[in-house]
C-alpha cells in the first residue's frame, strides 16, 4: 500500500511569515494526526481528526496554528504568524481502528 | 495525564553484545505499549507492540505493570539496529468513536548506535 504522503519535505521561512503543510494519508484510513517533533524531542501531538471533525485539538496553539480535513482525506496544517520555536519536523500519521498508525517523512520547517 | 520516559539519551554498545533500552511510563489506566524506530533518513515506523507478543528482528520488549515498564531488549546487537527508538503509549480500549483514539503519546528517545 502506498504510505502517508506529506511535502513539501523542508521549508525555510522568516519569523511572522506563514507556511502551510499538506498531508494525503493511507487510503481509507479513517484517523489523521498531526505531530510536531523539536529537536532531541519526541513527537508532540497537535491535532487529531476522524474523518473531517476534530477529535482532539487540545495542544494545539491556536493563537497561530490551525489544520482542516475538510472532504475526510488530505489534511493541512498552517501556521500564521511563525515563530522561531516553531522550527521542528511536522509529522503526519494516520491509523484506522486496531491498526497501528503509520507516519509519513515530515516536514523540516525551519524559522529563521 | 500519560507520561512516558526513556531516561537514555544515547547508547552504545558493541556488535553482538546485548542491548536494553529503557521505557517507563505513568499512566492510571491500561495501556497499550508500542516501539518505534527511525533509521537514517526513513520514516518513524513501527517496531512492535505489546499486545502482539513478537519479536521483530530479534528485539522483545515486555510489559511489566507493577514497574510500569517496556523495555526493549536484543541479546546480540547488529549495526544495522543503529537508529533512534520510541518508546509510545495509547490509552486501550477506546473505540473509533471515541475521544483520543489511537492518540500516542512518546518519549524523547533513544539514540542507538551499535560499533562493528
């Protein structure tokens, strides 16, 4: 099966521009997450969709970040206006019931 | 709130030695316990999970609940087991429905490095 697609894989932006990412998860699978890995960190989850509804967007800064799954297949994640701390790899990953979720590359994003 | 610790930032050891790589975890409830691996630039993949009882690639890791641990164990390295190690945790039983399934949640890694 092809794998969680993700790009672009690296994004290079100055302090209060905005950038977007995008995300086709596995076919049919039903659950799409948003992580964000810092450096010498492990992957934080942003937001969780089933479908096209928000499960979990507890951690999210919404202040800045927001992510739609508007048709329940491609997501994408934004964030407006960028900070330096947001520099990490964005992570995508989806899973269906009792499937262990699969991730795609990410997305280095580096605010400079 | 879930926790899950891995108090190794590195760890090296020698071809053919044994390895361990240390996961704690807090949590009130039952959890399911996975291990994933990223090797040199692929994607964060499933290692194996606690439910499955399998070893992959020689690597067995065991859920002991009375010292809320999954360490990650091979009795002889191999230097392609070089990579960084997750350890992640998922609340169980939550259907798809329900609130945060399949959330995981990971600790900070473990850099592996195994010398020829």
């Amino acid at each position: 099966e092809a794998g969680v697609a993700q790009s672009p894989r690296y994004k290079i932006i100055e302090k209060r521009q905005s950038v977007a990412f995008w995300c086709n998860p596995i076919s049919g699978h039903a659950t799409l997450y948003w992580y964000q890995q810092i450096l010498g960190q492990g992957p934080k989850l942003l937001i969780q969709f089933q479908n096209n509804g928000v499960v979990d967007d507890s951690q999210l800064p919404k202040d800045r970040f927001s992510a739609e799954r508007l048709k329940g297949v491609d997501s994408t994640l934004k964030i407006q206006p960028a900070k330096l701390e947001d520099s990490a790899v964005y992570l995508c990953a989806s899973g269906s019931n009792n499937s262990p979720l699969h991730f795609g590359n990410g997305t280095r994003l580096t605010v400079t | 709130a879930q926790r899950v610790t891995q108090p190794e930032k590195l760890l090296s050891v020698f071809k053919g030695a044994p390895v361990e790589l240390k996961c704690n975890y807090s949590y009130s409830g039952s959890p399911e316990l996975f291990w994933y691996v990223q090797y040199s630039r692929q994607r964060l993949q499933l290692l194996l999970r606690h439910i499955s009882r399998e070893s992959i690639k020689g690597f067995t890791a065991d859920l002991n609940k009375g010292e809320t641990s999954f360490h990650l164990k091979k009795p002889f390295a191999q230097e392609e087991d070089s990579a960084m190690y997750y350890c992640a945790l998922k609340r169980a039983g939550q259907n798809a429905g329900g609130t945060s399934y399949g959330k995981l949640t990971f600790g900070q890694g473990t850099i592996l490095t195994v010398h020829p």
